[in-house]
C-alpha cells in the first residue's frame, strides 16, 4: 500500500472487491499580520477529521471501478480575545452567513484501465484512469475575500468540505513489487481540474498531485514495513466571480513515512506527513500580507478484499 493511499497500488481481478477505509487529520497552526480595521494580530489553528470509505470493483480483467467520498468536520480554533469579522471559534457541519453546513464532503468516481496488472504477484501494476469528482453542500456561498468591493466587509467564513463545484480527474500509476527490498516502489500523477464554477461563483485551483514511494519490509513475525514518500503538490489560481483569489496558488513539498502491518482486518497502514511551502501560503488567510502556518497530517489507512 503506498504510504497513506488506500486506493493506490492495488488493480481488482475480474468480480473481486477491495474495500478501503482512510481516516485523516490535519493540524495547521496560522498566524497573519494586523488588517486596517483589525490592528492586532491573527491566530490559531484549522483542524480537519475526514473519513474517506472507498471501494474498488473488478468490472473486467482490464478495468476497475473506484469511489470514495468524504465525511468529516473542518473546526476553526481561534485563540486571539479579540473580536473579528474574519475568524471565530466554529466549524463546517454549522450554517454561517456565507455559508452552508454538512458532514459531507466531495465523491470521487473513477474508471482506471489496467495496462499491466501483477495482482498479488510480484510485478508490474500500470493504471491508467479518468473521472469525475462530485461537489456536496458543505461550501461557501460568497466570496469570503469580498473583492468586488461593492459591499461592506461583514462577518464571513472562510473555510468548507466542498469546493461546490464539479471537477474531472486524471489519474496514472505505475508500481512494482518484489521479493527484495524495497518490496513495492512507485509512484502517482494525480491531476483534477473544475470543469466550471459553483452556483455560487467560485472556480476552485486545478490541482496537481505527484508522489513516489516506497516500502520497506521488515522480515519479522507481525509481516510490517516501513514506507517512505515524497510529493510535490501544486495549486492553480481559484477565482471568485471571475477575480483572482488571494492565496489560491501554491506549491508544496510533502514528505512522509509510514508504518504498515498486516492484521486480521487487512492491511493497515499509519502514516505521518509534513508539508513545507516551496511558495504560496495557507489559502484561507486574507490576502498579500505577512503571513506563516505549520501542518501536520496523520493518516490511518486500512484496505481488505
């Protein structure tokens, strides 16, 4: 299983399923500079649950069905005892002015075609695969940046499960495994781009997400290993209404590693990854100012057949 993925690396046989199950958390620790009707500094932390079942089905020899989708709670801690309009203490199942409340977040459809398949065999796995992913209504309803400036700034929220908008998905992985370390090695190029704007006029970033890894086995009586990964994630221009918004673009590195056992529940894997901004900054700050953040995401992944 590549580190963290419960959906990579692994192609159905004809009527088999593998089911996955991956439970996430994401620790990001903010800070901006004052803003001119707020003269004090900004603070805290976004904390992220997400639950992300996912099933793949063997519909052939050669072609795979996967889905998954998100379930979770995105929570907003701020920690200053100062009042504002832009941050407060609350989390994304609640409505808000500028926004609609729900546990549940985006669900991925995707066809892969299995170029290569070693299935449980040593060998070469090569995918290939397109599809869609499809927005829910836990999403902002305006523009929390307000940059058409034809209104006061008022009370707003900045983050949601949901994007609202449609998205198509390109997909391609190549894996190998042996006897021999590293068992499995490989890697993804996973590319999603909107295929137009929500009904609330936000075109979310294309995004691009390039990964290799590793694993690493351990010969002992509980079967573990150890995984290693690195990925670059890049983030396109996101855009309101048809104007740029602030802190849309970014690229970061991502490295990570992983422990994986298998258990009577199937494989499971625990991993931990740190991003680091090669440039960009966290999204949900207010514009080109001073800004700084630090994350953590802690990954649980578990796969059966």
């Amino acid at each position: 299983m590549p580190v963290g993925e419960a959906d990579k690396g692994i192609g159905a046989s004809k009527g088999s399923i593998y089911y996955g199950l991956q439970m996430q958390s994401m620790f990001i620790d903010w800070w901006h500079d004052p803003l001119e009707k707020e003269p004090f500094k900004h603070s805290g932390n976004l904390n992220t649950f997400l639950l992300r079942p996912s099933m793949i089905y063997g519909i052939s020899t050669n072609l795979n069905l996967m889905t998954s989708t998100t379930l979770g709670i995105r929570s907003m801690n701020w920690s200053s005892k100062e009042k504002s309009i832009h941050h407060r203490t609350e989390s994304s199942h609640s409505d808000f002015d500028n926004a609609h409340g729900n546990i549940l977040g985006d669900t991925d459809i995707l066809l892969r075609y299995l170029v290569k398949n070693a299935g449980d065999g040593e060998g070469l796995r090569f995918f290939i695969g397109g599809g869609l992913v499809v927005p829910s209504k836990s999403v902002l309803t305006s523009d929390p940046f307000f940059l058409n400036n034809k209104e006061e700034m008022k009370e707003h929220r900045h983050f949601s499960l949901s994007s609202g908008a449609y998205k198509y998905i390109l997909e391609q992985q190549v894996f190998i495994k042996r006897e021999t370390n590293p068992v499995f090695y490989g890697g993804f190029i996973l590319y999603k781009n909107p295929t137009s704007e929500s009904k609330y006029g936000y075109r979310p970033s294309p995004t691009l997400n390039v990964s290799l890894s590793m694993t690493f086995k351990r010969f002992d009586q509980r079967d573990s290993s150890v995984g290693y990964s690195v990925a670059l994630f890049k983030s396109g221009q996101a855009y309101w209404n048809g104007l740029p918004s602030p802190n849309s673009q970014s690229t970061s590195f991502i490295p990570g590693i992983s422990y994986l056992i298998n258990s009577r529940f199937g494989a499971l894997s625990f991993n931990i990854q740190k991003p680091f901004f090669i440039d960009g900054s966290f999204s949900s700050n207010e514009g080109n100012i001073g800004q700084g953040s630090n994350i953590w995401q802690f990954t649980i992944s578990l796969r059966k057949v």
